[in-house]
C-alpha cells in the first residue's frame, strides 16, 4: 500500500495550488487526476484577486495568449448598463484546459506525484479520522492509498461531501438551469471593454458573454434560465435564449456557432462541514454559489493557498494548526455566505426590472461602481450611498484608534458588502445603533490568533492577540481596542465611556470620531448599543399598549 504526506483529489485549480504550495512545504503530495488530460471546465472569467495567486504560483497568464479584461459590463433590466472597472489591477479570460495543463505541470515541477487516469471513489476512514483513499485506475484496477491529510477538490462531484452526507438542504435557485456553447467570430465590446464579459439579466433570465480566444473570435455565450432541463433538443432551445436578448444576438451577428451546447443544473450549495479529522474541502467539493459573478475559481485558489498552509501545520504538529483549520473554514463560510446574499440580491433585481435589451451607454466610473453595488447590495442607490458614507467615515474614524485608513478599491469594496451583509444579519440577531449605553457583546473575548498567512514563521513571531466574537469573527487587538474592551467590563453610557477611555489611555478622544469607531464596532458584533429603557407612567406601570 502507497503512503505519502497529502492525497489531493481532483485536478482543478484549487487540487492544484493546494498540492504546489504543499510540496513547496516539502511535503510528499499525490495529486490524483481522473483524466489523462485535463477535461473541459467552465469557468474562463478570472478576476484580479484570483490572478493574483496564479501567478504566485508560477503562472504567466500575460504571455500566455489569453484576453485582457479590466472590467465586467452589465446591461441589467432596468437598472440600465454600467460598467465595473478593476481598479489598479487587470485579469483575463482563459481557456480553462490550457490553464489547468499549466497548473499540474507547474505540480509536477514542483514534486508532486499527479497520477494521471485515477479517480478517487472513496475516503477510507478508522474511526473518525481519514486514513486514505481508495482509487480507480483507467485499466480498473482497484488500490488503496494511505496518507494522514486528504484534501478534496473534487469540484462539483464533491466526493467526500457525499460520502459524509453534508450538503442535504443547502441549495438555493434549485428550479434553475445552466445552458451555454461557444461562438467563433463573435463581435466585441467597444473601445476599452473589448476584454469585459458582458452580462444581461431580465425577466428571470441571466445572459453572459465572454470574448475567449483572440485567436479566432470565440466566445462563450450562456444563459441561467428558470425550470429544468427541457425534454425537447436542447440546442433549440438554447438557440431561443440566445435570440431573446438583442443584444447579445447582435454582437453574435457575424458568429457561427460552433460546438455542443452544454447544460447544468444551477443548484447551489454549501457543505455543512469544511474540516475535519485528518481531511479538509476546498474549491467547489466545499460549496459552489453562482455562474455570474464568477466567485469559484477565486476562492478555489485563495483557499487552496490557505488549505495548504493549514494541512502543513497539522503535519508538523503545530499548537497554532487547530486554531488555523478552524479559521480556514470560517473564513471559506463566510466568503460564500456573503456571495450567495449578492447573488441573490442580483437576481432578484433582474426578475424585477424588465428584458435588459439596452443600449450600451455607461456613466462615469464613480456612478457605475454605485450603481453595482446598488444591484448586488439589494439596497436602492438613494439609501446604499449614505451606508456607503458611513461606513468610510467609521473606517476613518477608527484610524485614530488603531484601524487601517480605507482605500476604496476591489478589496475594499467586497469588504464593504461584507460589512453590509453583517449589518442586516446583526439588526435582527442582537441590538445594534446608536442607543446611549454601551456594552460588550456576548461572546466578545480577547485570544491569542494564528493567521493563516504567517504559519511559516516561528510560533512566537505569528501570534497575535485578537477581538473573537461570538459569531467567531476576528478583528486585530489594538492597544486602543484592547483598552476599551478593558474598561466595558461594565455597562457604560457614551459620554461617561469617553472618559474612562481618556483616563485609562491617558489621551482625550475626540467625541465625534469616538462615537463613530463605537458604530463602527457595534456593527461588527463587538459591542452593543442599547436604547434607553422604557419609561414608567405616573401611577408605575410600564404602559405597554391600550
């Protein structure tokens, strides 16, 4: 029997960057492949953040052919058409097998052992700890491998999540279908969008096209559409999609449709379960959102980097590794979480908001970005730009207290949806605002925190101390945090808490900037801000009602 270090199951993005970094780690990593080649995957639309990491990786994706982007267009029902720039970065449109042939060459250079034509059937268990994997060569022989970490990047297959029974009742958009082919000689957007994807959404439906090869022409053109797969021929049908926005038919004037059509079901999912015993999920095998807004090869890389590092500090029986897994899969949760909310939010704004037939007319950079984040924030523009203004007002508040001055760019503006989603969640979940008393949240508790990214470095030099919350999110203990968590250790009102803040810093905040860093950390979950209570009527019953 076979033993080695990892077993990474699948042959995608996510396989293969987690196995790269293990094997940079010198770890003995066995890559298990079930094609011989790579096969064909969606998933040509990369973003900046994913870019980044693939050439971290040893990826050349500037000299590798592929369409420039720097941006995504939309033409969204009656939100009309707008433009979302990259700010200081670009990305690209790959051709996925040629991508994914990099990548596993790029792992074989770097050590691991990619054992082409095997695919995992099933992870081998003794008690609750994964102990291997049993494989299916091509010429269906059957063996067994042993390795005391196993990684699945199984993609949608998912292997050990259905094995483990972990994705029942986790769906949404059930009643939705994926059709999509491929079109040579497709015409392009104007001017500097030549390389965006152009999105249509209207009455239910989402279009995209995606220019994929300049070589000739080709692009990908899709359609998410409400049902399921129809009895009748799927090309007929796809064909009709494609017909019934003029837009997109319009740029395919001069294009011959080449190529099968291709459907899915739309069903999203997520694990209930990420980590455990000796085994961890990443990319798609963890939980797949949206088609749209292409969120699956990003995280597929980024926490393929992070899995990696995780699993090494479990194989070097490091104290932090335990604390690290867990930060792995809230962190995972949370991304998704947050993408199915703006997925959701985008699709319900095209059911609402008519065909999305327009014109490409877009506005300034600044109106377009408010308009989008107006879309996927589900939130009216003349509402979404005042929670915008606060929360860059509290992001700069807080920068006299020990926060990071905000930079509003791609990072930043995913960080700002991520604080809006936890703000809806937190209105009904425990009392935020702006009430007169002031106190820890439950659960609220200073720790010792591992990040994820500093694992290679001595213990001593990659702890840090922390404000965990009892939804288990993490914010950077600051001296100025750590001093105020110390002196609410009673219910406080506001103007008394500024001064027991002067007095224990020995510095006088500013009243103004004060209130909006308290904002700033009631909205994250850290602290609560009452109301004052209910008043008693003369005679000393509270009146509750007639």
């Amino acid at each position: 029997m076979t033993k080695t270090d990892v077993i990474v199951m699948g042959g995608g993005p996510a396989a293969t960057v987690c196995a790269i970094e293990l094997a940079r780690r010198d770890r003995r990593v066995i890559l298990l492949d079930a094609d011989f080649v790579p096969r064909y995957r969606v998933g040509e639309s990369l973003s900046p953040a994913a870019c980044e990491v693939l050439e971290s990786v040893g990826v050349h994706l500037a000299g590798a052919g592929f369409v420039a982007k720097h941006g995504a267009t939309f033409a969204w029902g009656g939100r009309g058409t707008f433009r979302v720039r990259y700010a200081g970065a670009g990305a690209w449109q790959v051709r996925r097998a040629e991508l994914d042939s990099t990548l596993l060459k790029l792992a074989e250079d770097a050590g691991v052992q990619v054992r082409r034509g095997h695919r995992a059937t099933r992870v081998r268990f003794v008690g609750k700890w994964a102990t291997g994997v049993r494989l299916r060569a091509d010429d269906g022989s059957v063996r067994d491998v042993e390795a005391p970490w196993i990684v699945d990047a199984t993609g949608r297959s998912a292997v050990l999540a259905h094995q483990l029974q972990l994705l029942g009742g986790a769906a949404t958009r059930a009643d939705h279908y994926l059709m999509w082919s491929y079109w040579r000689n497709g015409n392009r957007l104007p001017a500097e969008a030549a390389g965006d994807g152009l999105f249509v959404g209207g009455g239910g439906r989402a279009w995209w096209y995606l220019p994929v090869d300049d070589r000739d022409g080709t692009v990908a053109v899709g359609v998410l559409t409400p049902g399921s797969r129809p009895d009748v021929p799927v090309r007929d049908v796809y064909l009709d999609a494609v017909a019934g926005t003029t837009r997109i038919e319009g740029l395919l004037a001069a294009a011959q449709h080449v190529g099968p059509v291709r459907t899915a079901p739309a069903r999203s999912y997520v694990s209930r379960r990420m980590v455990g015993h000796g085994w961890l999920l990443v990319g798609d095998a963890a939980g797949f959102i949206d088609p749209i807004l292409t969120p699956g090869v990003q995280l597929a890389v980024q926490f393929g980097q992070l899995a990696a590092v995780a699993v090494d500090a479990a194989l070097r029986g490091d104290p932090r590794a335990s604390c690290a897994l867990g930060e792995y899969e809230h962190r995972l949760r949370r991304q998704l979480r947050t993408y199915r909310w703006l997925t959701d939010n985008l699709y319900a704004a095209a059911r609402a908001d008519g065909a999305g037939d327009l014109t490409l007319a877009w506005g300034d950079e600044r109106s377009d970005r408010m308009t989008f984040l107006s879309v996927i924030a589900g939130t009216p523009p003349h509402q979404l730009a005042p929670l915008l203004g606060e929360y860059l007002a509290t992001r700069a508040a807080a920068v006299r207290y020990g926060g990071a001055p905000p930079v509003f760019g791609e990072t930043e503006g995913f960080a700002f949806l991520m604080w809006l989603a936890r703000r809806q969640d937190a209105g009904s979940a425990h009392p935020t605002g702006t009430g007169p008393t002031v106190r820890l949240a439950p659960g609220t508790q200073a720790e010792d925190v591992h990040a994820l990214a500093d694992l290679s470095a001595p213990a001593a030099a990659a702890s840090i101390r922390a404000a965990r919350t009892r939804d288990g999110d993490r914010f950077l203990l600051t001296w100025e945090l750590e001093t105020l968590l110390r002196v609410l250790a009673r219910d406080s009102g506001r103007a008394e808490l500024v001064h027991r803040f002067a007095a224990a810093s020995g510095s006088t905040p500013d009243p103004a900037a004060f209130d909006r860093w308290l904002d700033l950390l009631t909205q994250h979950g850290l602290l609560e801000c009452l109301p004052e209570p209910a008043r008693a009527d003369p005679a000393g019953a509270t009146r509750a009602g007639n």
